[in-house]
C-alpha cells in the first residue's frame, strides 16, 4: 500500500468503503498492469495540494454557522487543474481527493491539457436559502483566491452546484482581482461566457458511449430498456437524449424514491414534472412507484447510475440483470462488484470514460473563452462526440490488446498517459 500521508484517516463503520482507498486500489491495479516504476507510483498517489477552509455564513434569521470548505488538487503535470465543486451531507476531505484523483486520469484520457482538482462543502443545499447559498459559495470562493485562476485552477459544478454557482464564483474572484475573468470556471451561464451545450455534456457523452457499446453488441438504441438512478443534470440529459434517440426509459429515481413504467416514461413531461417538484420524480401519473435499491436490479439493457457513490456493491450486484452498466456517477460501482459484474459478462463502462463529457465541453468552453470566438451548439456537439468516440475505441483497444476490463484499460490509458508526462518533466528540484 503506498502512503498517502496529507490526508486524515476516517474512523468510519464496518461497512464504510474509504473512496480514497478505492480510488488508490484502482491506481496500483493501473500501475501493475502498466509495470511503474514505484517511486512514480507514490507521487500520483497523493494529492499536489490539499486546502480546507473556514466559512462562517450568516443564515437568514441571524445564526452563525461555520462550514468548512475543501478543495484538493491531485496533479498538474498536464496542465491547470480542472474539477467540480459538490455541495452534499456526505462530502468528506478523502471524498473530495478521491474525485481530484479521478479527474486527473478522466482529462488524460479523453485527451484534454488538465490535471485532477475537486471541490466540496458538506451541506444539503436543499436545507439553504438562495441567498445563504450565495454567501457560502461567495465566502469559499474568497478563501481560495490564491488557489484557483484560469491558469491554475478551474472550478465548474458537480452534485447540487450548478450554473448559478459558478455565476458567483466568477463575480466573486473577478470583482476580486479588478476585472472580469470569465476563465475562472465552467460550466457558467451563456451571458458570461458559458459554452452552448454544456448543460447537456455530461449527459450526452454517456449516451454517446452507451450508443457505442450497444453498437459492438450488434444494437441499436431504439427499444433498448434502459434504467437511470438520479435525475439531476446528468441522470435527466442522458434520459432525454437517450428517450430522443428512440430508448425506452423504463424507470428513474431521484433521493425520494423513483417511478416505473413498463412501456417507458415520457422524460420530457417527466423533466417537467421534476422541475414543478422539488427536482422530485415521486408521485408522477402514469408510473408506477419504485424504491432506489428495487431499481438497481430492474431487468433492463442499460442501467445507469447517476447519483452517488457506492450504488451497486456486493450485496446487490449478483441482482444486476443490465446487459450495460454506465457509470455516470463518479464510483457507484465497487471495486468488488465491477469484478463480480466483470465475471458475469456485464459491460461496465467506467466512471473516468462514461461521464467525460462534462470536462470535455467545460474544456471546449475555457478554449472559446481563451479565443473569445464562441461556437453554435453543433460544432460543441461535434467535437464533444469526436472526442468522446475516440475515447471510447481506445479503450476497447487497450481491453482487447491486454485482455483487461474496460476499468483497468481505462486507467491504464489515463494513468500511464500522466506518468510518462511526470517521468519527461522529471521530479523538481
Ligand atoms: P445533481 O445534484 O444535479 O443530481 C443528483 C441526482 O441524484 C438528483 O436527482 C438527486 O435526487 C439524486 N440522488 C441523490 N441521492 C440519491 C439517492 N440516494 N438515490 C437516488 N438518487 C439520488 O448532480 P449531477 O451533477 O447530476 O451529478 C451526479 C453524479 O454525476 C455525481 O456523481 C457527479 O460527480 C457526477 N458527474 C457530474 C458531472 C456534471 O457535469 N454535473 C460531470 C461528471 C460527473
């Protein structure tokens, strides 16, 4: 086991499962496959920088609350750091580094010039007003100035941030500095410089992969059955690009609970319905209700989970009756449960491939920002599909050449790619 020495331990219940410990077995398996050298090996298992701040928020009816607020930075060999920012109860310090890490070896490997970062405060936000939510992304963002920047750092949202986050970050660090500096995120509004389409990237690259791996099977995506747990900005885009590319979207839960329908939802009066909701799915006509762990092991050809972490584990994953599983979440599958699945001959398109689409236009964004010329929707959508098909294929490649699961060729390509970059530029001083 390598060291990880900037991170605290957790002292957590028997059935916790460490994220950081899994993101770093998932490294060494990366490592053995490739044969790297140890000493490499110990330097990408830590991350660069760790930052913890103090947020003292004033809450509406005059309580003090302080929240601390994290940002890791896992590696720049390749370029500025580049990573979302979560606002959800169980962000922990090693959550946020094990995402970092995760960024890092996702941007090498649908080939983009950024290193891994993440960002995160453990808060509900659906417990906080709009404007204390906008003192405490304002005050982390004045915590972090000398942290981030448009050539150093790039936030862009993640779980229960979004475009309006961003908005404040941006405002926050410009008004900052002196002057506007629109680079300093993505994923930000389209009046201040957001790319069209980001909305729907994250979403639209899992359905461009899912298409792809049923295209190997021999299918198509009109009448596939597919399953989606979570349906906030990744979970509902996929539902409606795949619904418009003709699938039938069978079920679809969010944190309250899910609804089924065996002939297929109609998603966008779903998304509408959600929207008039809370961002709730329970209780739509024409659907049936379903618990969260029922529609895991829903029989279907495409499950995707997009929500948590930690979703399809030992326990359950013999249940899983999906031909394909798309990991649009980061980790909702287990080391032991991706093996298990692995051994049954279910597809499991990996985390750091299946919900790349995100980085790739918050990429495509920062590159028109730099360019000041902003693309139409389609040219976005065309480069987003190159890059993500082109992905795709290598890593089927990489499966094939070394007889490896898709997982392991993923990070083999991603990991090896950042190792040769650290043993070119070499170790300072
Ligand atoms: P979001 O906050 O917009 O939506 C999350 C969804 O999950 C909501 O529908 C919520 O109700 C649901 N959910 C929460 N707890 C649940 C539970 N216990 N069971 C079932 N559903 C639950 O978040 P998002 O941006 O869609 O992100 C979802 C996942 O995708 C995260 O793992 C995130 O890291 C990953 N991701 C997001 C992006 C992006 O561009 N937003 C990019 C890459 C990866």
């Amino acid at each position: 086991m390598v060291s990880t020495s900037l991170l605290p331990l957790e002292s957590p219940s028997p059935a916790y499962i460490c994220p950081y410990d899994q993101a770093c077995s998932y490294l060494e398996e990366a490592a053995r496959e490739l044969k790297l050298d140890q000493n490499i090996l110990e330097v990408l298992s830590n991350p660069r920088k760790v930052v913890t701040v103090s947020i003292p928020v004033k809450r509406d009816d005059g309580e003090v609350q302080v929240l601390a607020g994290h940002r890791v930075q896992h590696c720049d060999i390749l370029g500025p750091y580049k990573g979302g920012i979560r606002y959800h109860p169980a962000v922990t310090l090693r959550e946020v580094s094990a995402l970092a890490m995760l960024m890092t070896w996702k941007c090498a490997l649908v080939g983009i010039p950024y290193g891994g970062a993440k960002g995160g405060i453990a808060i509900d936000p659906k417990r906080y007003s709009i404007g204390e939510l906008e003192r405490i992304t304002r005050r982390y963002t004045s915590e972090l100035l000398k942290d981030i920047g448009p050539s150093v750092d790039i936030p862009a949202p993640d779980m229960g941030t979004s475009a309006r986050e961003m908005a404040w970050m941006m405002d926050t660090y410009s008004v900052n500095v002196g002057h506007a500096v629109p680079g300093i995120v993505t994923g930000k509004p389209l009046s201040i410089g957001g790319s069209r389409g980001r909305e729907m990237a994250t979403g639209r690259g899992v359905m461009i992969v899912v298409r792809e791996a049923l295209r190997d099977l021999g299918n198509l995506v009109i009448g596939t059955r597919v399953v989606i747990q979570g349906f906030g900005n990744v979970g509902s885009a996929a539902a409606l690009l795949l619904h418009e590319a003709g699938a039938k979207v069978i079920a679809v839960s969010t944190g309250s609970g899910g609804v089924f329908a065996e002939k297929g939802l109609d998603i966008p009066a779903l998304k509408a319905y959600a929207a008039e909701n809370h961002r709730s799915v329970v209780g739509f006509p024409h659907a049936e209700p379903i618990s969260n762990a029922e529609l895991l092991t829903l029989p279907c050809d495409v499950l995707i989970p997009a929500a948590l972490e930690n979703q399809i584990t030992e326990e359950n994953a013999d249940q899983v009756q999906a031909k394909i599983v798309a990991e649009a979440a980061n980790g909702p599958v287990t080391l032991e449960a991706n093996r298990a699945l692995d051994a049954r001959g279910i597809i499991v398109l990996p985390d750091i491939l299946a919900n790349a689409g995100g980085v790739v236009v918050s990429y495509l964004e920062w590159v028109q920002g730099l360019s000041y010329v902003f693309w139409d929707e389609d040219r976005v959508n065309r480069e987003l599909e190159y890059l993500m098909v082109h992905a795709y294929r290598q890593v089927i490649q990489q499966s094939k050449a070394r007889q490896i699961p898709l997982r392991v060729a993923a990070y083999t390509l991603g990991v090896g790619r950042v190792a040769q970059a650290l043993s070119d530029r070499g170790l300072y001083p």
